[in-house]
C-alpha cells in the first residue's frame, strides 16, 4: 500500500515537471509519459487542464460533445497535482 502511494506520488511530480496549465478551453500536446499513461480507448488529440489540476479529454458522443476526465488503465484521473475535494 504504501508502495503504491509512493509510486503515485512519484507519478504526480512527473506529470508536474512536463505540464503547464492552460486556461479553460485551450489544449495542449501531451507529453509521452502522460500517453504513456493514458487508457486505450481515450482521444488524445485534443487534451487540456482543467482548474482542478488534472487532464480532461474531448469526447464526442452521439449527442453531444464534452471533456470528460483523463483515466489511467486502473481507472484513476491523471492530475499534475493532488485535486482537492
């Protein structure tokens, strides 16, 4: 457990050492340890950080087109910094 927190840490110092916060609304390119990260299923091409400190994705749906959260293989939300609740 405590191995996992160290190596998710570990991960957000990365993360942080690579991106820059970009106002709502404008994406930027991923680094590759962020692709790296990235689950499959998910469009990389446009990607941007929300205020909440993690990657958001543009999804287009059938209906309608949103950002949803940028998920790793283990279904957690890839942030540069801790999001706060």
């Amino acid at each position: 457990m405590i191995l996992m927190r160290m190596a998710g840490l570990a991960g957000i110092l990365v993360l942080s050492a690579c991106a820059t916060t970009t106002p709502d609304g404008q994406t930027e390119e991923l680094s590759e340890e962020v692709r790296a990260l990235a689950a499959p299923g998910q469009d990389l091409t446009q990607v941007r950080i929300e205020s909440d400190g993690c990657y958001w994705y543009r999804y287009e749906g059938r209906v309608e087109t949103t950002f949803l959260p940028l998920m790793t293989r283990d279904n957690r939300m890839i942030c540069v910094r801790t999001p706060t609740t």
